[in-house]
C-alpha cells in the first residue's frame, strides 16, 4: 500500500478530480497542494480508493501523457485517444466514495483558486493553433459523444489538409465552410462549458481563408 502511494503521480490525482485537468494547468509550489496529497492519502487508507482503482488512473493518466507527447506539428490531430482517456478516469472516480471525492475535490478549487497565472506568450498563436487548443480544452472538460468528438477530430484534421493542398480559391473557402460548418454544429449541440464553447465559436470567426494552421 505504501508503494502505492509512494507511486500515485501528482498530475493523477489532479486529473481525476475535475476531468480532463493536466499538470500543465497546475503549480506544483501551490501551497495548497500539501493538503490536497495528504488528503489523496487519507482517501486510498480509508478505502475510499481502491489498489485497482489506482492503477487503473495511473494507466488512463499514461495514456494521456503519451498522447499529448506523440501529436507533433503537421501529424494527424487526435482527440479521440485522450478522451476515451479522460473518460475512463470519470467512470472510476464514479466508484469512489461520496465523502472523501468531495474533500479531495473542494482540495482542488483551493489549489486553482492559489495557482499562479501563466505568463504571457511574447507570440500569441495563430487563429489555427488556438482553434486546436481551445477544441482540446473544450472535449477534456465537457461532456460531449463519442461521435461529437470524431466529428471535431475529422473537422480539425480537414482544416489541417487545407493549409496544407494548394487548392483553388474557390474551392479551399468552401471546404473551409463546411468544416467550420461541422464545427459549430458539435459546440452548439454538445455538452460544453459555455467559456469553452464561445472560445471555440470565437476562433472560428477568426480563422483565415486558408484555415490559419492547424497544429494543437
């Protein structure tokens, strides 16, 4: 058990609490966070967590890890891997007693509450690249489908093709359209948080005849 917990990554604990959160998001000198992993301990002593538990969110948080480290500029973007991911972690932490998710989960909010605010980048990203991200921010922590999240992995993939074919004018704006199109459509009938959807819609009205690229 001790090995367990010895073992049990930080960025795990994290995730599983508010899905789809990465350590990227975090700042590991929080002061929060010694209170928050004494609390994570407490819970897998109580019973509250389980051995198997466990180990399965560390296998889905290496899933994640290995996803986000193999998408590289130009390479096909993938959504669906992360998610299946992500979702995987909600359905264990639906397992997990009431009481001590809700402890570690208020633990959470104080860590964000005291987290250090990123600086900003001298170069802000092209319309593409934040359409990718803000995509990504979106699926990890809403609630869309399967198929939703195929149909922006296909549409994102779609406008990647188009920065990259010399197509004629007319033809590059109409495949442009329509995937933004197929974009739209999945924000607005999906379970989004609203700061995300209106990120990804605002993007979308920011993106350049040639899709502004596309890398993630």
């Amino acid at each position: 058990m001790n090995r367990v917990l010895r073992n049990l990554p930080l960025q795990l604990t994290l995730a599983m609490l508010l899905p789809g959160l990465t350590a990227a998001a975090l700042d590991a000198t929080n002061p929060a966070m010694e209170k928050f992993q004494q609390d994570m301990k407490t819970a897998v002593l109580n019973g509250s967590i389980t051995v198997a538990q466990v180990k399965q969110l560390q296998a889905d948080a290496e899933t994640l890890k290995n996803a986000k480290a193999e998408q590289e500029p130009g390479s096909p973007i993938d959504l669906l891997t992360p998610f299946r991911a992500v979702s995987s972690m909600k359905a264990t932490m639906a397992s997990v007693d009431a009481k001590d998710r809700e402890t570690l989960h208020n633990d959470l909010l104080a860590v964000l509450a005291n987290k250090a605010q990123p600086a900003a980048s001298a170069d802000p990203p092209s319309p593409g690249k934040k359409l990718g991200k803000d995509i990504f921010k979106a699926v990890m922590f809403g609630n869309p489908t399967e198929p939703q999240v195929k149909q922006l992995q296909d549409s994102l993939n779609e406008l990647q093709d188009i920065k990259g074919k010399q197509e004629r004018p007319l033809q590059a704006i109409r495949a442009l359209q329509g995937s933004k199109s197929q974009i739209e459509t999945v924000m607005n009938t999906g379970s989004f948080r609203p700061q995300d959807r209106q990120a990804v819609l605002d993007d979308l009205n920011s993106l350049g005849p040639q899709g502004g690229g596309m890398h993630r």
